[in-house]
C-alpha cells in the first residue's frame, strides 16, 4: 500500500509528493523508460472486467474459494467467477467507498470516507452498519467471526461479525508527524497485525483486541521531524515462521510470529511493501526497486533498480516469479533466483497503486480506472 499523505499541523513530509505522482499533475521524478527484455515466459490476460474508478483511494480486490470481488469509489460492489471473469452480482452500497473489499463465505465488508462500515451478504442484502471514528483508507478484514477495521487516524476496531456490534478498539499515541496511509491489518491464527508510526509492529487477539506483543521495525533517526519519520506503512506479512514489515525511512525486519522477538533487520526504506516465500523476502523499496532477502539472515541476494521512479507496487508471488505493477499500468515479471526481467505485459494504462493479488497460480490486479485483471504466465 502507499501512503498519500503526511499531516501534523498542516506539514507534510517527502512522501508527500506521492499524491501528486499517482492522482495530480504527474510525477515528480522522471520515471525510467523500460528497458528492451528479452521475454523468457508469456504473460497472458485469462479475463478482464471493470470494478469503477478508485478516484484518490486505493482498492484492491478480494480473492475467496471460487469468487472475486471488487469495488469502486462510487460506491458499487462487483462479485466476478475468479476462473472466467463473469459478474455474478451487483452491489450498490449507496455510499461512496474509499477502501478495499473484505469479507469471507458469508459476506462483504466495505467503508466510506466518513467512516461508516457497510456489511453485506453475497446477494447484496444490507446486513449491518457501524460507526468508527475517521474514513477507511483499508479493506477490512475477518478473523475468528470479528471485522477488524482500520480508520484514517491509526486506531484499529474490532466488530462482532454477525450483529456489527463493536467488541474492542485499540489506539495509541501517535508521533507528531505520521505517514497518514491505506495500510489495513493482517490477521494470521487468531492473530492481527498491523504497522504503526514511529517504527513499531504490533500483534493484537482479534477476539479481543488485547495487546500480545510490540516489536521495533525501525528507530526514528534525524535532526528534525520531517527525518524522523519512520513509519510502518505497508503491510506486514506472517506465516507460522516468521512476521516481516518495513518501514519508511527505516528498515525491513522479521520477528517472531509467538512472542515479536527479532529474528534480523536491514536498512531499508518501503512506502510499497513486502512480501515472502519459503525462502526470501521481496521487497520494493522507495525509488522503487525490488530486492531480495534471504529470510535466514536478510542477507541482499539481489536488485532489480531498472523501474526506478515508477511508483513500482510491492510484489506478489506467482509460479517462479515475482511480480510487481507500476504507474503506467505496466505488470512486470522478475525471476526469483536473479531479478531479472523475464516478462511484462500492458492493462489499461492507468497506475497500479495496490499490491497484486494471488488467484490460483495467476494474480489479480486492479487499476486506478477500475480495470480488474486476471493474468497468468507460463515459461
């Protein structure tokens, strides 16, 4: 996920300008032109549909057992067969949206800019609506029958998936300059993380929004507060070895999953995110390239920096590849022993700000104007 915006008393800080190279007048940095590859595998678009404009949010869409769904800044929600592309369902939620789906088997949970939360079944029958305290930049998420929402202002809410009545809410004192982000929560066994300002990973009981660890990602460094920003804004991702965030300005780090000890750390910088396999972490740092480390000791295997200045997404996994979208709304394909280019393949043209979504051995992308894409690649 990317950040929009930095505020504290109206001051914003270098990833301010993020705003201006994905919904202003352009970059700010010149973005690199794409180098000629020579294609070693063939992408290939099994199916596209359109979800509506995400207009200034981010949205991403949510991959279940058989079904895809996904939605827009005005407000509909679209449920697709994920094998063919075809609409299943129709959802108005007469509200405009400003974050991704969430849901699981039994229903759809999306918010709005002024911080209503919107369940729904999958036929689109209103089942319960709740209140929280700013608007949702995030999709929401369930684990253990409680929708955990993340509003604009850090706090973090935990609502009882059958009446929406709310269980818990865990805040906390925030520095006087955040990273203001679309960074949801990961729930992982019973378990939510989620990445703070100032540096810090915390885990949290989705059942009661108790605190069960707090991990240090990255220390705030600098003279002033606009060099000590040091935020955890992307998202985290867990398995049952580890839980691994970066950090803006900071460094890329894994814990732990039982107590948030730390396992290393490397100097790193991500407004983008991570993500790992059984073997490495890959991430995409802020000028956008992507690295590899080894998840033992986070030692750098490789780098691929040829995307530099491309606003490049944090990469998913697919097949032997890592992919990663860009402002142009370009897919780019990378080896996993070696970073290099091995394939890359056009959408509409508009940017990719969410990470790629898994969807079997292919993934799933949306695009600012709406575009959903499933694609697949074979050597």
């Amino acid at each position: 996920m990317l950040p929009l915006l930095a505020l504290a008393g109206g001051c914003s800080t270098p990833v301010g300008d993020y705003i201006d190279r994905w919904f202003g007048s352009g970059p700010t940095v010149k973005p690199a032109e794409l180098v000629v590859i020579k294609q070693t595998a063939t992408p290939k678009i099994l199916w596209q549909a359109n979800a509506g404009a995400a207009e200034k949010y981010v949205f991403s869409p949510l991959v279940g057992e058989v079904t895809v769904a996904v939605a827009g800044a005005s407000g509909q929600i679209t449920r697709i067969d994920g094998g063919n592309g075809k609409q299943l369902t129709r959802i108005d939620a007469k509200n405009r949206l400003s974050g991704g789906v969430g849901g699981d088997s039994r229903m759809l949970v999306v918010g709005t800019p002024n911080g209503e939360v919107l369940a729904f079944d999958h036929s689109g029958k209103a089942l319960w609506t709740a209140q929280i305290s700013s608007d949702v930049l995030s999709a929401p998420q369930i684990e253990q029958d409680v929708v955990i929402v993340r509003s604009g202002d850090g706090r973090l809410y935990g609502f009882d998936a059958s009446t929406g009545t709310r269980k818990w809410i865990y805040q906390r004192t925030l520095p006087p300059l955040t990273v203001r982000t679309h960074v949801g929560v990961q729930p992982f066994h019973g378990a939510v993380f989620a990445g703070f300002p100032g540096g810090k990973l915390i885990a949290l009981s989705a059942s009661t929004g108790s605190l069960i660890w707090e991990a240090t990602v990255a220390l705030p460094k600098g003279a002033t507060e606009l060099e000590r920003v040091a935020d955890v804004s992307s998202l985290p991702v867990a398995d049952g070895r580890q839980i691994c965030a970066a950090a803006y300005q900071g460094r890329v780090a894994c814990f732990g999953p039982q107590k948030g000890d730390l396992l290393w750390a490397r100097d790193f910088s991500s407004v983008s995110g991570i993500t790992m396999d059984p073997r490495n972490v890959y991430a995409t740092d802020d000028k956008s390239a992507v690295v590899a480390f080894d998840r033992t000791n986070g030692s750098s295997l490789w780098k691929q920096d040829k995307l530099f200045g491309r606003n490049v997404t944090a990469p998913v996994i697919v097949g032997r590849y890592v992919a990663v979208g860009d402002l142009q709304g370009y897919v780019h394909f990378l080896s996993r022993e070696d970073g290099s280019f091995v394939a890359r393949i056009a959408t509409d043209g508009s940017p990719i700000v969410a990470q790629p979504v898994p969807l079997d051995e292919n993934i799933l992308v949306q695009t600012l104007k709406g575009g959903v894409y499933a694609i697949a690649i074979q050597q």
